[in-house]
C-alpha cells in the first residue's frame, strides 16, 4: 500500500510556488530534475504555505471563541510557548520561546487560545520585535484587560549561518501594557517567567 499525505493545500498557489522554487533551483546550478531534487519544489512550496499561514488567520477571532466571564484579576501566564516563524529579512527561521501574561478585567480566555495567537503571527514573514507588539495588541484590543505582558527570546538563523554568524547570541524583546508598566507587577512577571516551578 502507498502512503500518501491528506494535508491541504491551495492547488494553484503550490503549483506557481513549486515552479519557482524550481527556477531558483536551477539558478543556483544545481539539477532540479535528479532524484534527490525532483520533489523538492513542491515540498518547499507546500513548507512556505504551511510557514505563512498566519496570513490566513484572525488572533483576535481566535481569543473571542473562547472569552468568559470571569472575576479573577490577578496575572495570567502562559510562559515557554515555542516560537518558529521566518525573519522577513532573508526568508531564514529564528526561533525560540514567548512568554505572555494578562490580568483579567472581567474575562478570562481559554488557555490554548495564547499559544494559538503567538503562532498566528509566528507563521507570516516577521521580525521579532514586531512579532513582540503584534500579539500584546492583539490581546488588548480583545480582552480589554488591565495589562498585557509579552517577553520573546529568540535564536535567529540568519545571524548564526551567515552574516555575523555568531552562534549562541539570543535577542530578547518585550512590550507591556497597563498594569505590568508598574515595576512591581513587571518585577513579578519576569520572575515568574524565569522560575521553575515543575
């Protein structure tokens, strides 16, 4: 029995990507036609569909389906979410871990719905300081809370196998609203994020 895989894809985009990746292919003097090759195009086009397709994809949607009234009001953190998006600079992976914290303002969100909105705008072309603000608004706009917080540390390809290549810097970047603009809130909110507690 063959396999085959049941993923979906946009037929005519794949079919224009797979081309292109074939040209490129060939521009960099390689045979796109031998046996090592021969499905690559298409395997990279269906890779860069399934890398941005965030595009596709509404974060603020996604926090509504599952909003809830609720009176907690202390800090929500979701912490070591992984992180793999595109750097938009040289189509090269950074990756790495976000950390997201809310304090409620009488709703709550389900909790797989803060992992779900990082990879929303993980999975488009992005740098990672903009990837920083796009899902701390994303959750103030929705939730209204009384603060938002988000931390990413990233590892970033396109400094470690080529350019600078420099291979054990990590690029942190934050952005906080509201309460967590208080020292005191912060201050917590980073040692929560550095501590083990499992």
């Amino acid at each position: 029995m063959s396999y085959s895989r049941k993923d979906k894809y946009n037929a005519e985009m794949t079919d224009n990507l797979t081309h292109d990746y074939r040209s490129i292919l060939a521009k960099t003097g390689e045979d796109a036609h031998r046996e090592g090759l021969s499905k690559t195009p298409e395997r990279a086009a269906k890779a860069m569909q399934f890398l941005t397709q965030g595009y596709g994809m509404d974060a603020e949607a996604i926090l509504r389906s599952a909003m809830f009234k609720e009176e907690y009001s202390e800090m929500v953190l979701v912490k070591d979410i992984e992180i793999y998006s595109l750097c938009e600079h040289h189509l090269l992976p950074f990756f790495g871990k976000a950390h997201v914290a809310y304090i409620p303002n009488g709703h709550i969100v389900g909790l797989s719905k803060i992992p779900r909105v990082v990879d929303v705008f993980a999975r488009r072309l992005q740098v990672q300081e903009r990837l920083t603000l796009e899902i701390l608004n994303s959750i103030q706009n929705t939730l209204k809370p009384l603060g938002v917080a988000v931390v990413i540390e990233a590892m970033h390809l396109c400094m470690m196998m080529r350019g600078v290549q420099k291979q054990n810097s990590v690029t942190t970047t934050s952005a906080f609203t509201g309460a967590f603009e208080n020292h005191e809130t912060r201050t917590e909110f980073m040692h929560l994020i550095g501590a083990k507690l499992h």
